[in-house]
C-alpha cells in the first residue's frame, strides 16, 4: 500500500490559522462574510454548498446560502448577483455551479466583482495567475490552490516535475496548469481527445486527474517501479452511488508511491482554499 495523501491533517494544520485570522479581522469589526448562490436543487450542489457554509462557520466567518429557484428570470438573478456584487459588508460571492438550464449560456467568468471572487474565475484574477503569481498572492482557483498546499504539506516538491494534468476545464484542468508552471513544474496537459494517454502519463512524475469520470485512470496509465505521485481531482458516483475518483484507487495504490483518496483528499483542500480566498477577499476590504 503507498502513502495516502488525505486532506485532514493539512486541514487540521491550517485551521487554527484561519481562527485566528478571523479573530483578527472580527477585532478590527470586519467579520468575514460569504454569500453562497444556488440555484435549483442539483442533489450535488446542495451538499457541497452545505459543506462551504459549516466551514465557513467553523472558523469563525459568516456565510449565507441564497436559494433561487432553478426556473428563476435570467435578470431576477442578475439583479441577485449586482446586489450581492454592491453590498460592502459581504466579502465573498460564489455561484456554486452547474447553472440549471435556463442560465447557463451565461459567462459566469465575469458576473462576481474580482474583489469578491473567491472561486478565482474573473479574467482580472485569472490574469493575475497567467502573470505567475502564486497561489497567496491573489485570489486563486480553489481546486488548483488546493493541490498545491496538499503538496506543500507532504513535501512534494514540484520544481522541475513532469506533471501530467488530465482534463482541461476552466476551474480546474487549465489554471491549474498556470499555477504549476509558477512553481517551474513541466506540466502538460491531456483530455478526451489526447492520444497515447498512457504513454504520456507513464511518464510523469506526477499525475493529476480532473476528468470527473469513474475508472479513467488505471493500472495501465502508470510505471511499475512505485515512484509515482496521483492526484485524484475527480468527485463521481459509481452504480452504487458511492462516491469515487477518477483513478482506481484500490488497485493503483499498490503502484503508485503516493495517492490522494476520495472522498478525503482533493474535495476538502478546495473548501479550505475558499475559505482561505474569502479572508484574502475581507483582510484586502479592510486594507485595500
Ligand atoms: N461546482 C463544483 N465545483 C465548483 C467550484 O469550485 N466553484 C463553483 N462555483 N461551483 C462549483
């Protein structure tokens, strides 16, 4: 069996600090402040926004879920947003997504103000990530921003790494790509369509799979000699609606060196990286 790379001790390490960061900012009559956007009642959505809003409260910061009904007006919801946007006491806003049918050729990217965007999706935010900055700097992409403290707190050093990310999406696959390039990792980055998968990801050290489907990664997508790292981004239900990755953990982990569980691994690393934004988001309102 290799290392498994779980989420709670690197959460147990960083929580006392955001308590304390709170505290801090709640003495200077700032008390951080997340308004969370859902929209429909996505079985998913509804856990994971509940998730959000206990964390937030268990370090101190308050949080708020807003729920709109899935067949709401596009501008009732734009006028939700611009309210949310305009209020100088919230520090955060999420939408959580997907969004139900009827908004979804919106562009999200650019609905929350940068200074609230506590998932890192405004091209302000974004840029600030293609410049190479690093995670503390800016308000980062929370998936991304997780991997790397998971990391930092395993002592996976990524500098000069041939990290092969699977998956390609706008909140995870490509700002992650950015951000690891800011550590000087080779990073290349694989989808649906890539061939030779396996040859490529045989050859990364690190392997980092965000393609959200059950069993894509398996034995035949690593080398034999237990040296390489798996990242498991992937959040799927299997037929017995259990939750599982995107890599075959039981049979992987007797390969890899090292390898991220799920649930336990990349899922709670994103919730800190938001609550880690939003104090971000409410110290900068405090000092701009
Ligand atoms: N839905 C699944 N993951 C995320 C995320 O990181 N942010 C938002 N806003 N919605 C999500």
């Amino acid at each position: 069996m290799s290392n498994v790379l779980s989420a709670k001790p690197v959460v147990d390490k960083n929580i006392n600090d955001l308590i304390n960061e709170c505290n801090l900012l709640k003495s200077k009559g700032v008390t951080p402040y997340l308004k969370v956007i859902l929209v429909g009642d996505n079985p998913a959505s509804v856990i994971y926004t509940k998730n959000k809003k206990a964390f937030c409260e268990k370090i101190g910061a308050k949080c708020d879920i807003i729920k709109l009904s899935a067949d709401i007006d596009e501008k009732d919801f734009l006028n939700e947003v611009e309210n949310i946007n305009n209020d100088n006491s919230v520090h955060g806003l999420l939408i959580q997504l997907p969004l139900p049918k009827k908004l979804k050729h919106l562009d999200v990217t650019t609905l929350v103000n940068e200074t609230k965007d506590v998932d890192g999706f405004h091209p302000l935010n974004v840029f600030e990530l293609y410049k190479g900055n690093k995670e503390d700097k800016i308000l980062a992409p929370c998936t991304p921003k997780g991997i790397v403290t998971l990391c930092k707190f395993y002592n996976i050093d990524l500098e000069g790494k041939k990290i092969v990310v699977v998956g390609r999406s706008l909140i995870v696959g490509k700002p992650l790509a950015l951000l690891l390039m800011n550590y000087n990792a080779t990073v290349t980055v694989c989808h649906s369509k890539t061939k030779n998968l396996k040859e490529i990801t045989k050859s990364a050290d690190i392997i980092i799979s965000a393609i959200g489907q059950e069993g894509f990664i398996n034995c035949d997508h690593v080398r034999d000699d237990k040296t390489q790292i798996v990242i498991d981004v992937g959040i799927n239900k299997n037929n017995d609606n259990k939750t599982v990755g995107d890599c075959d953990f039981q049979t992987l982990s007797n390969k890899v060196k090292a390898i991220t569980p799920v649930p336990g691994g990349i899922g709670p690393m994103t919730i800190l990286s938001l609550a880690q934004n939003l104090l971000q988001a409410a110290k900068k309102s405090l000092y701009p």
